[in-house]
C-alpha cells in the first residue's frame, strides 16, 4: 500500500476554506486517491476520490498535482459539523477488493 | 439515502463467550467488510468478503474471527471466544465497487 503523510492537525474558521493536504509520493499508476472523513468515532464517511484530473462534487473538492505525488482536500465553506478526521487513503478502487488503509489523519477543528 | 445498519450498537460480554455482530449491507453492493477501532487507535481493516468468500483478510483475521452471509442480506461477524483486547468499535461497510465504501456506525464490543 502507498505511503501517506497527513499533518497531524488544522484549524479553520466557520465559514472559510479549509485546505487539507496529503502526500503520498509512492502512490501506484492505478491507484486512486480516495478521502474520507470519521466524526468522533461514527463510521468513516466517503467524500471524494479522483486519479489524476481535479474533481468536485457537493461535499468538497479535489486537487491533484499533476506528478500525482500528492493532493489537497477542500472545504470550501467550512462548518461546525466538518469538525473530524479526515483521511487520504490510496486505492486501486474498482480494480480491487476495496481494503482501505487508514492511516493516522488529520483532525480538523472548524471553529466559530 | 441507502444506508448500512448495524446491530447492535454496544454489546457487552464475558471473556471466553462468543458474539455475533450483524450488518445489513446496501442491498446492491458487492463487496463486504469488516473493520475495527481500538479506542485511540486508528481504523484497522479486518476482512473482505466478495462472491460469497473471503477475499482479503489482515493478521488481525485469525481462526477465532469468522464472516458469513447467511441469507443474501446480512453478513455477520463472529468471534468465537472473545479476549479482553478485543474490546473496539467494529464497522461494516459495503461498496458497489472497491473504494467507494460505505460504513455503518459501528458496534462497540465490550468484553469483561
């Protein structure tokens, strides 16, 4: 499984960007990288996943540098109910039984 | 929205006795998994489970763990004789295709 390095920890303010980023410079060619997200202790909760191109959808965007050595997650208009872990995990996806990889995380506190 | 349930959420039991956690999947995924969290610790993933076998399975999986899908909609995970580290919170979760998962909201096993 390819290697992540999240900071351990982010602040954000109610209502601004929140910007989390992931390297994860030993990803493989058909590795997606996929994000979750885990509210204090309920289940892990997917946001998004994308290969190369940047993606969005209504939860959050998606930006990957284009070596593919790593990723930012935005929040584009952060809230309270964002506060969690938010995790980068490499994945083959649908060419693979789907085992995530959780690693440690990043917490983030979006504060008022 | 489609949702995996869990039941139930907190079991209690004796050191030695056996415990069967039940999930019920969203009815058109293909894939089936278990994972676990030690408080504190991060999500482990535990099994994988496609076309009625197991696909996958960490170091943690050993022969006191067993998963079944009994009847085309539940999968269950057994412990046959429970330890005092086995003490977590231990998710199911589906996914149509690998990596897009969804997750219940855990069960959290205590053993005594």
């Amino acid at each position: 499984d390819a290697k992540t390095t999240q900071p351990p920890s982010m602040d954000c303010a109610e209502g601004r960007a929140a910007n989390l980023p992931c390297n994860h410079s030993t990803i493989s060619g058909n590795e997606y990288v996929y994000w979750y997200r885990q509210i204090h202790s309920q289940g892990p909760q997917y946001i998004i996943h994308g290969l190369k191109n940047n993606e969005t959808n209504e939860m959050a965007s998606l930006i990957i540098t284009e070596d593919r050595k790593s990723s930012t997650l935005i929040l584009p208009h952060a809230t309270l109910r964002d506060t969690a872990v938010y995790y980068c995990i490499p994945n083959a996806g649908g060419t693979s039984y789907g085992k995530l990889t959780f690693g440690q995380g990043t917490i983030l506190t979006v504060h008022p | 929205e489609p949702e995996v349930t869990q039941t139930p959420s907190h079991q209690v039991t004796q050191m030695g006795q056996e415990v069967i956690l039940r999930c019920v999947p969203i009815s058109n995924h293909l894939y089936f998994y278990w994972y676990r969290q030690i408080l504190g610790q991060k999500v482990e993933f535990l099994v994988s489970f496609y076309n009625n076998e197991i696909s996958e399975k960490s170091e943690i999986f050993d022969d006191q763990f067993s998963v079944e899908r009994p009847d085309g909609s539940n999968f269950t995970l057994k412990i046959r004789s429970t330890k005092l580290e086995d003490s977590a919170m231990y998710f199911c979760a589906s996914s149509y295709e690998g990596g897009q998962a969804f997750f219940g909201q855990g069960t959290r096993l205590t053993v005594v």
